[in-house]
C-alpha cells in the first residue's frame, strides 16, 4: 500500500571524489567564496554510493524555465540526485530542474534534503508543489539555500509574485524531514525531525491549481552558467492521508526508496522500488497499521507485474512500531511474485536466519491472501474468491510481542527500477475492537 521515494540531483557520469556538497554543522567554518556572514554550513567531499542513473518511471525530469546550462536528475543505490542552473526560483517566473510525478487530486510529498552545493548563497533546492511546467506557475516550494539558510515560499497564482514566510524558514534546515500536503486548492508545509511528529510552518491557498499537479524535488543553482547540486532521500509521494478509505494507514520503507502510494477509491495502487531479500536484510515499501493482540488481515491482489521474476506483493506482521523500522527485525510474510507463485517467509526473532516455505507456483495475480494470528500461531492462506480459504502454512513464534505492525507489503526486488501492483478488498479486523474495513 505505500511506500516512500528519494531523490538527488547530480551530473550525468556522477559526481568526482573531488565534489564539494554543503553539509550542516553546528561548528562549520564559512566555505572560501562565501561572504562573511552568510554561512551555516561547511564544505565536505561527496561521493555516490554507486554511478547514478534516471530515475525510472513513474519519475520525469526536466528543466523549467530558462536555465542557462541544462540539467538532470539522477539516482544511485542511496539517493536522488537533482543537478540544475537557473537564475532563481522566485519573484513572478523561476528557472530550474524539477524532478517529479504527476499527482491528480489530493495527495503528498516528504522527503529529506541532505546536501546542498554552495554555487551562491541563494541556492535552493527542496520539495514543491507545482500547478504546471510553465515558468511563472503557482506553487508552494519549501527549500534550503547555499548558504544554510530555510525558506518557504509560494507563488499563490500564475504570474504574480511570489511571497515567502520568513519567520517559519529559521526552522527549515538539511537534515530533516519536509513535507507538502495537498487538500483541494490548499497546500500545507510541515517539518519533522524524526518522520513521525510534524509541525505545521505554512499554508497557502492556490485559486487556479487543476486537479492535476505536480509535485517533484527543485534545485537551481542561481547562477546561469553552471549547475549546482542537491542530494534527497527517504522520498516519498502519495495520497494515504486524504483518502477516506485509507486514512487511518501509514506508509514507510524499510531498505528502500523511490517508491509510490496512490489510493484509487478502495484499491492502491503501489510502485514499489527496492533490494532483494536476504535472510537477515529486508527491503520493501509497506502500507500499515499498528495492531495489537490477535488479527486477521486479508486482501487481493489484483495485479502485479513481471518486472522482474522475483517482484513481490503481499501481507506482513511485523515487529515494529511507527518510529522503530529494521531490515533485520522478527516477522511473517505471505505473498506472491509474478510467476514463481506464492510463499511464506518468517523470522522468528530480530536478526536471525529467515525461513521460507517451498513456492506454490499455482498461486499468482489475481488472488486473495490472508494472514491471522492467534496467539503464537500465524495462519497463511489462499482464496480464489474471498470466501473459501485455503492453508498454505502455519508458523509458530514464540516471544513475539502483542504490539505489531501489519499491512501490505511491495518490493520491485531491484533498487533502479520498479514495478507496479494493484491490491484491494483489504480488510484489518481484531477480536476486541474492529481496526478498520476497506471493501
């Protein structure tokens, strides 16, 4: 059901050992070029973790306004890179490169802001909320500058001003976590140091925003004649919070990034990214709840596709908490990949070997799964139609905790791509008290 997404700018080839990126620091020094005064950071090398490459779709990338020098986005094993020039993004037209998707109606953007080159003092990169691709569009952009420095700006309309909220900016810093949140024609900045807890910093309202918009990762270097630098991840985008259906669900990514959550009415649609497995390192995005005690959590999975063989879909229950994720933590899974089948995984504790269950290659898209626990005993099944459910297999945990986490759960299996999956007819139910309905 959801996952996350991360992006960084960088220039195609990748980024030299010699790069110098803006990192924060309470005892930074002034960088050489910067005017005194102006700096909160300091100047340290920057190297991906792997070469980057263009983010794959449902991501576009592409320069807005006049620029100067081109730009690109790419992405590697850790991060998002965005690499653009331009003289601003500001006054009535900006220039700049935008990373983004298109999202219709409500829907959200978080992600984290680590690195910023300092090509000026002006500098800006961060997440934004867009109306359209045109130079003068309205938009809401909470970003960083070169020179450390929070800013939170919106064009309320096309062609007018833009306006920014200088008070709130002193809190918008690298290093944490930003997010845009679209209602109808409002658009609401929040800040969060631990993804968890958010505080509002801003509101705007956008009369002429379409229910289309898009909503991207921005860097300009201010400066015409060269690109500047800017490094995102745990990137996210989705619409969980605003759906009716889904409103009491929560989404994050355990080893993963780049990924997207989008509710259709009563279904979600994912695009997973992802690593694959291994028995003491997960990686997936998952769409949850907390839950405690006994559960019976069950949902179909409409379609999956066979971008790679081992892409995979399904259920989990989880040792984790809303602010406590691990690749390596105690769980059971049941779930299917395009054409091998279907098989269950457990680990009976933190950082132990996993175990699977032989794949059942008759079990594939579309078809219901279930997963119920009832004390130490963790029930797996099948149906073909929801209603005559068939065991695959019963895992028994000792030690578990009462407090779990449960949801849905999708990997592409591979970090540079993604893959796309339709489930619906979720239903979380619990003994004592009724978590929630989707039908």
């Amino acid at each position: 059901m959801s996952v996350r997404l991360a992006v960084l700018l960088c220039v195609v080839g990748g980024c030299g050992a010699d790069k110098k990126v803006l990192t924060m620091d309470s005892d930074a020094a002034r960088p050489p070029d910067a005017p005194a005064g102006e700096v909160a950071g300091k100047l340290d090398a920057f190297t991906p973790a792997a070469p980057p490459a263009a983010p794959p779709a449902p991501w576009v990338f592409g320069d807005v306004g006049q620029v100067g020098v081109k730009g690109v986005s790419q992405m590697n094993t850790a991060s998002y890179f965005v690499r653009g020039a331009g003289a601003d993004i500001f006054g009535r037209a900006d220039a700049f490169q935008f990373a983004h998707q298109v999202v219709k109606g409500n829907g959200q953007i978080i992600a984290k802001l680590k690195n910023v080159d300092y090509t000026h003092s002006e500098a800006k990169a961060g997440i934004m909320i867009r109306a359209s691709l045109d130079p003068d569009a309205a938009n809401v952009f909470v970003a960083v500058m070169g020179n450390g420095a929070g800013q939170i700006q919106a064009r309320r309309d096309r062609g007018v001003d833009t306006v920014f909220n200088t008070a709130e900016a002193l809190n918008i810093k690298l290093g944490i976590w930003l997010r845009l949140a679209r209602v109808g024609r409002t658009i609401t900045a929040y800040r969060s140091g631990d993804r968890a807890s958010w505080t509002q910093v801003a509101v705007y309202d956008l009369p002429g925003l379409g229910d289309d918009a898009y909503f991207g990762l921005a860097a300009t270097s201010h400066d015409i004649a060269k690109q500047g630098s800017a490094e995102f991840d745990a990137v996210r985008i989705d619409n969980l919070p605003q759906s009716v259906a889904f409103r009491d669900w929560l989404a994050e990514d355990v080893g993963a990034m780049g990924s997207r959550v989008i509710v259709n009415e009563t279904s979600l649609a994912i695009t997973p990214m992802g690593e694959p497995w291994a028995v003491r390192s997960d990686s997936f995005n998952i769409v949850y709840r907390p839950i405690v005690g006994d559960f019976t959590l069950s949902a179909r999975v409409a379609a999956l596709d066979k971008s790679h063989d081992l892409a995979r879909v399904g259920l989990m229950a989880r040792k984790a908490t809303v602010t406590t994720w691990a690749r390596n933590q105690a769980l059971v899974y049941v779930g299917v990949h395009p054409e091998m089948g279907a098989r269950v995984v457990s680990r009976s504790a933190d950082n132990v070997d996993t175990v699977s269950t032989p794949l059942d290659a008759t079990l594939k898209a579309p078809v219901y799964l279930r997963l119920q626990r009832a004390g130490t005993n963790f029930v797996s099944s099948s149906s073909s139609d929801g209603t005559t459910w068939n065991e695959i297999a019963t895992t028994t945990i000792m030690g578990l905790p009462e407090n779990l986490v449960g949801g849905i759960v999708a990997s592409s299996n591979v970090r540079t791509i993604t893959t796309n999956a339709v489930i619906d007819n979720v239903r979380l139910t619990q003994p004592v008290r009724d978590a929630g309905a989707i039908q």
